[in-house]
C-alpha cells in the first residue's frame, strides 16, 4: 500500500499542475489500485452519470466508501476540516482534491463558494449528506444543508448512489460482522484497518440510482427527502440480496 500510494501520490502531483481530466481519471486508478490491495471486490448495479457536473449523493458507513466510490465515481469528495490534519490521510486528500469544511458560521459562505467553483467548472461532487459513517445497519438521517449546492448557478444534474458491503469471506455478511466492516463511533482507525485487511476479502455493492436533472425539486428539503427515501430502500433490499445486477436501479 505504501509503495503504491507514494508512485501514485508522484503521478498526481504533476497532473494536478496540468489542465485536463487526467488528475480526476489518475485518482479513480489510484483507489482502485487501492481497493485491489485491500481485497475488496466491486459489483455495480445501474449506471452512472455522464452528465457534467453531477452531484453523487451516497451513504457512508466506513472508510472503505472512499476506496470503493473513488474507483468508480469521477468526481471529488467533501469531507470534515479535521481529515486535512491526519497524518498521511491528509495528503491524500489533498491530491485527490477533496473539499474541506468545517461548517461553521465563519467559513460556510467561503466553503460553499469553493464547492460552487468546483461544479461551474463542470466538476462533479460526491456528497455524504448524513455527515458521518453509520454502522452499516441503517443510513442515517440526511441534513438538508448539503442539498443547497443543487439549486445554485452550475444547476448540476444529481444521482442517488447506495454502497453496501454485502460478502465478507466469499459469503453475505451477518449483522453481527458489519462492525469490522463499518467505521464510526471513537474506533480507531489503524486497529480496523489492519483487523479488516487480514480477513479474506469484502465485496461493495454499488447501487446508481437513475440521475436526476436540474428542476426535478422544488427546493433541497424535498430533495433530502426523496434521496434518503430512495437510498434507505436502496440499502435495505442490497443487504437483504433482494437486488441482482441485472435489476434496474429503483428512480430517485
């Protein structure tokens, strides 16, 4: 992992000084080299977006959700101030261009600035509306604040994504294995790391919801609404393995 993330963090380094989409097409390759080394294996259901800019709005229960989004979806995330500060971590992020906010009073019109440059230059977002990771067992409620981006002048088109992590071990994950899988709480993240890379390998389940274009809500409230609508259902029947690849993902 080490040696592989420092030839890639070189790669990235150069593409960002450069114009073009090869620093957001290098970072994909990255986390799925990354995703390869961990053992976790990736099953879509649906398609994603070509539309640009497209706002991905997806659940989040681990750590592991960046690895597996950022290997499929073409876009940089958002994540809490503090990620800018750990070790390692920290950079990163940095070449994977993600945004970070802090949310509080005296940055959010600069944070929120900096994500709407992001979309009128036709970037696309990845969003984690519940803030933080849940257990896996549930998504958690949405905060509608994270929808505002939707109605602002780069009218970005906007695609529910479900990750589910479904197989542990070549066989479908039991409530009670979702705690070495999911990140959340005071869990450190070294110990968790290690204890889930020794274990046989992990399957994520990705979900794309059909993506909806600008206009199709009334304001972000109903948007919140309907997406943590369709992403809990979503989740729900994906660890039920009511949702084959050949289904058609559920409409937003």
């Amino acid at each position: 992992m080490a040696v592989w993330t420092l030839a890639a963090a070189c790669v990235q380094a150069v593409l960002l000084v450069l114009p073009g989409w090869g620093k957001a097409w290098f970072a994909r390759v990255y986390w799925r080299g990354v995703a390869r080394i961990l053992g976790v294996k990736l099953r879509l259901i649906g398609r994603r977006s070509q539309h640009r800019p497209t706002l991905f709005i997806a659940n989040h229960c681990s750590w592991l959700d960046i690895a597996a989004l950022g290997a499929v979806l073409p876009g940089c995330f958002v994540a809490k101030a503090q990620v800018a500060g750990w070790p390692g971590i920290g950079l990163i992020a940095r070449l994977g261009r993600t945004v970070f906010v802090s949310r509080s009073r005296a940055t959010v019109a600069r944070e929120q600035h900096v994500l709407e440059r992001r979309l009128e230059r036709r970037d696309n977002i990845i969003l984690f509306p519940e803030g933080t990771t849940s257990d896996g067992n549930r998504v958690l409620p949405f905060a509608s604040a994270f929808f505002t981006l939707a109605f602002g002048p780069a009218r970005p088109w906007v695609q529910p994504v479900t990750i589910v992590y479904d197989e542990l071990e070549g066989q479908p994950v039991r409530r009670c294995d979702r705690p070495g899988i999911a990140w959340y709480g005071d869990m450190d993240l070294a110990p968790h790391l290690t204890g889930l890379a020794r274990r046989g390998g992990v399957r994520a389940s990705i979900l794309f919801g059909d993506p909806l274009p600008p206009g199709t809500f009334a304001n972000r409230k109903a948007m919140s609404a309907a997406m943590e609508r369709a992403i809990s259902e979503s989740a729900a029947a994906l660890r039920q393995g009511r949702m084959e690849p050949c289904e058609r993902a559920p409409r937003g």
